[in-house]
C-alpha cells in the first residue's frame, strides 16, 4: 500500500465498508476481480446454455419414446388380433371357407407387416434409450462442470471478505486507533474495524455487587473479607466516569494542583502519620513488587483472559471490558509484571498483570473505546444486579443475607458416616500416582455433585459446592499428612472448621436471588439500568453467558475477529516496541507528574506540620 492511500484510508466509514476501501486502496485488485467473475459469469452461462438444450432434447427424446411406445403398443395388440384370425382359418366351415378363397394369406401377409413395423419401432425405441443414456450422461458431466465453476458472485464476497480483514498497518493504528474514535463507533463498525487488527486483547474485570473471598486475596495475603463486601459503586464510577481511573485518581489525586494533592495524601493516611519526616519518608513508599508511583499511576489489565478468578467480584456475575491489545499498545506506554508478550497469557494467574499509562495525572482509559461485557441470565436482584439478596436488616450498611440452615444441612451431610470421604481419600492416595489425576478428580467430583443433588441441595450451588469439597478434601489431607511427616490418614476427619471454610470461600452460605420469586436476568437488570440512567449506557456492550473468558473467544469467531494476525512479522509486541517500558522506576513515561507531585507533597506536608497539626 503506497503512502498516499495509507492516508486516504484513516477514514473509521472507508475502514468498515470494504467495498469503499477497496476503492480507494486496490483499484487494480478490484478490475482484476471484476474480471475473473466476469469470466466465471460467462463460463457459467455457457454451461447453463448447453445444460438447458441437453435437457430439451433429453425431453424431445422421452416424448417421441412415449408417442413410439404407444405405437407399439396398438401394433402389438393389432398382431394379437392377426394372430387369432389366422387360427380362426383352422376350424368350423367359414374358416375352411375363407381359407378356399386365399383369405387366409392375406392376413398372413398383414401379419407379416404389422410384425415387421413393430420391430422398426423397437430399433427406433433402442436408439432412443440410447441416445437418452447418452444425454443424461452429458447432463451429469455438465451440471458437475457446472457446480465446480466459481460463482461470480462468491469471487466478489470472497474478495470484499480479504479486504475486510486486510491489517491495518502500525502507522494506520497509531493515527487511526484514538480513544476519541472508537468512543464514537457503532458496534458494527467497532467489529469491522477490529477485523482489521489483531484479534489478542487486553481486559479489565471491574467490581461490582458482592466482592466474594477470591485466591488472590488469601495468596498475596490481602485482606480477605470474612464475608462478601458491598463494592457495587466500582463499576458504576467506571460509567459515571466514562474512564476506566488509576488508583491515583481513586485517591483523589485527579490533577497537578495543592487541593488535589492534598486530598490523595489525606486519603492515604499519610498526614495521619506521626511526624513529618515519616510522612515523608511514605510518600512513595513502595508495598509490593512494583515502585509505587509506576504501580499506582497505571490502569492495571489482563492480557488475552479476564483473570476473573483472581480479580472479579461474584463468580459467574462477572463485568468487565475488553480493549483490542492494538489500541492499547498504538497508544498507551505499556509494561509487564512477567516480562511480558501480547500474544499469550502469562502462565500464572498472578503474573498477568499489565500495565498502562494513560499520560498524565488525572487521565483514564475510555470505557467506550472498549466494549463492556454484561452477564446476560444469571439471576440477580432486580434492585442492585447482585447473585446476592440484601439482609436488610443488617447493621452493616450492606451486606448479603445469611442462610443459617445452608450451613447446618452441609455439616449435618458431610459428617454423616454414609458419605465415606475417606473412601474417596483412599482410592486417592492409591491410584493417584499410577493413573491420570484429573480422572481422579472427576471421578470423585462426580460422586460428591450426584450426592449433593440427591440431597436437594440448592441447583445453583452444587457444581462449585462439589469442586470446593474436593479441594477442600485434598487440601486439608496434604497439610495435615505434611504436619505429621506422613501420609497416614486413617484418622483424618473434615472438622467443622473445613466445612466453614469450604463454604466461606464460595460464598455459598449467603442467599442468592435466583432463590428468590423476584430475581430477574442480569440483561433485564441492565437495561432497565441504563434506561434508567441512559448517559451511563457504555457505547458497545456485549451480554454473555458462562465463563468470563471464553466468552471473549467465543465473541472473536463469531464475529470474524483473527484472521488479521500480524504476529509473525511484527513480533511479540506487535510492532508497538517503542511504546514498551522496561524500567518502570526509571522511564519517564511511567513516572508522569511525579517530581511535581512531590514538590507539591513536599509542601502540603512542611506546612500541615509546621501549623501544629502533627500528632503527639
């Protein structure tokens, strides 16, 4: 592609209507194309012609048999006639009479004739068959000839659908992909255009109703609620805000001014701090793997999965929002936890975390530059879309209502001595060195999910009740044989305590609302929502059923997304290398606005203790 059309072709119409880009950017192509259909146009009609005058005469031939078939038919009954006169001249006086007048020789000569007629017609009636096999057979050849010829009309689709999916090179993304553009697509031209780019894609799961006990928490030692924790407002300021914030924003730091950063460092609990020197000395204090200020000035993504067991809110309510990784990469600073490439996941849930700097204090990334992804027929509350009900009458100001009597039917069933657990642990520990495991596992989730359902345990709860208990049972057994120095379980017992953690960990003792009479489907909830709320409606919304990130994989086939892949020649980064920030506590691009904001920190801080405000 020459320079002059790569700069006619930044037009977001011209990219999602493949016949206007075709126009513009392969002229030749097209008259090439024009000139093979029509090609295929005449050979088609040519073969048609023949086609339809084998069949006319294959018709001409079957009624001329017919109309000799009928001949045949009144001579051969004429014969008959014949026949049985020439045998009336043997009996009685008026045949012997006939006979003395040479009648009889006559009819014989008559007889002789018809005779000879009939098998003219036969001859005529055998050249026809044959003249019709021979025909039929032509037919078949011609309609095969036929159905193998291209159709004109498939060699067009087939060339617009190679232009719909012709790569946009990295100038055209850098130039084309802003977030201002795809804020203002439809979704169909949101699809078209992504035909167009690498179908790899960064996500970003949000919070919203009940934030359950996720690994992560209990892995990176977070802080694990004890119970599922109200974070609904998450994901509505995403909306409100139509930017997807940092933590910095969170923070109240949304610009390079005293009053903003004054607020992030109240926020922070830094001018709680006993002195100034030690409010100082935290300004930036770094708390985990990254330097503070890289980490916290960044929007923090998945890369080519929703990471939703580590990062989501309800399991199986899950929202999040989905960017193609080439908008992300053509216009953002980027860096990695894991080193890092854009063309698969990390290989640990906890590495996949990526980083994106919008370029400045106070900027996000567009939600509607992405596409929101909604969980379409998971049953929720129609007031608050949560899988959870409100107990409202809860001190907590909100909090999912508890379901005692969950509880004590588990205990009650997982204690009774007919379930035999240990039986399961058992075949465990003997098969499980010498067979494959996840037939172990499946074998003996199986058996705990049909228990469970002859049980009447809740529908909803039973095939994550029955993995939990599995986990649970394998868990609890290899710590246990690990603090005894062996595995001898013949004494190991599920205890209370397990059961409350199995539970605890799935949220499961908290009532759901698809247990309920008034639970709707989450797209109900929604649309209800953003009709409610209509400038909060996302530009491009997705409604999905299942899991989180297959749901993406499914949406990408579906809609012809892939067939764009520049991988091979641009590399792992996808030819967006100099937007890659390897030094995150030393590239400028990861640390915008930092020496001001600590000049002005620096400040609020001399100040606020300097006035006798620091604490005793």
């Amino acid at each position: 592609m020459n320079e002059k059309s790569t700069q006619v072709v930044l037009d977001v119409d011209t990219l999602a209507n493949s016949r206007k880009y075709s126009r513009v950017t392969d002229p030749e192509g097209r008259q090439e194309t024009a000139k093979v259909a029509i090609e295929a146009h005449k050979k088609r009609n040519v073969t048609k012609q023949e086609l339809r005058k084998r069949e006319l005469q294959v018709k001409q031939i079957q009624q001329e048999q017919m109309d000799l078939a009928g001949r045949r038919n009144k001579l051969w009954q004429s014969i008959q006639e014949k026949q049985k006169s020439l045998e009336e001249f043997e009996v009685g006086l008026v045949g012997r009479l006939k006979k003395i007048l040479f009648l009889d020789k006559l009819e014989r000569r008559r007889l002789t004739a018809l005779k000879a007629e009939l098998d003219s017609l036969e001859a005529k009636l055998e050249a026809l068959s044959q003249n019709h096999r021979e025909q039929q057979n032509k037919i078949q050849e011609l309609r095969e000839i036929l159905e193998n010829l291209e159709d004109p009309q498939e060699i067009i689709d087939a060339y617009y659908e190679r232009k719909s999916t012709e790569p946009l090179t990295n100038e055209q993304k850098r130039q084309l992909l802003k977030p201002e553009v795809l804020s203002q697509l439809s979704m169909e031209q949101y699809i078209a255009l992504w035909r167009r780019l690498n179908p790899y894609f960064f996500t970003h799961v949000t919070r919203h109703g009940f934030r359950e006990v996720r690994e992560l928490d209990l892995f990176a030692n977070f802080y694990a609620p004890p119970e599922p924790v109200w974070v609904d407002d998450n994901f509505r300021s995403f909306l409100s805000e139509k930017e997807i914030q940092t933590t910095l924003s969170i923070l109240g730091l949304r610009s390079l001014d005293k009053k903003s950063v004054y607020n992030w460092l109240k926020n922070r609990g830094i001018l709680d701090l006993s002195s100034a020197s030690e409010a100082k000395a935290s300004l930036f204090k770094q708390h985990a793997d990254a330097d503070y200020y890289p980490d916290k000035s960044a929007v923090h993504f998945a890369r080519n999965s929703a990471s939703h067991e580590k990062y989501g809110s309800e399991r199986g309510n899950e929202v999040f929002i989905v960017y193609p990784t080439d908008f992300i990469a053509s216009q953002y600073a980027f860096g990695f936890f894991d080193g890092g490439s854009f063309i698969k996941p990390a290989y640990e849930y906890i590495l996949n975390d990526n980083f994106v700097w919008p370029g400045g204090v106070g900027r996000g990334i567009s939600v509607d530059a992405g596409m929101v992804f909604l969980p379409k027929s998971t049953l929720v509350d129609p007031e608050t879309g949560s899988k959870y009900t409100r107990d409202i009458n809860s001190s907590v100001e909100v909090r999912p209502k508890l379901t005692d009597e969950f509880f004590l039917k588990l205990k009650r069933w997982l204690l009774h001595p007919e379930i035999d657990l240990l039986t399961i642990l058992n075949r465990y520990m003997e098969e499980r060195r010498e067979v494959n495991k996840s037939f172990i596992k499946d074998d003996a989730v199986n058996y705990i999910r049909n228990r469970l359902t002859q049980e009447s345990f809740p529908v909803d709860t039973i095939d994550q009740l029955s993995t939990a208990i599995w986990g649970s049972l394998i868990g609890e057994f290899h710590l246990s044989a690990h603090n005894r120095g062996n595995e001898d379980f013949s004494s190991f017992n599920l205890s209370e305590g397990h059961i409350e953690k199995i539970i605890n960990e799935f949220g499961l003792q908290w009532e759901r609302a698809a247990r309920t009479d008034h639970a709707v489907p989450a797209q109900e909830y929604w649309e209800n929502y953003f009709n409610q709320y209509p400038e909060q409606r996302p530009k491009h919304i997705v409604y999905y059923d299942g899991n989180p990130t297959a749901a993406v994989y499914e949406f990408l086939q579906k809609n012809g997304i892939g067939k764009a892949d520049t991988s091979e020649v641009d590399g792992p980064l996808l030819g967006f290398d100099d937007n890659h920030v390897v030094d995150m506590k030393n590239d400028p691009r990861a640390n915008v606005g930092k020496e001001e904001i600590e000049r002005i920190a620096m400040e609020i801080i001399d100040e606020y203790y300097a006035n006798g405000r620091e604490q005793q």
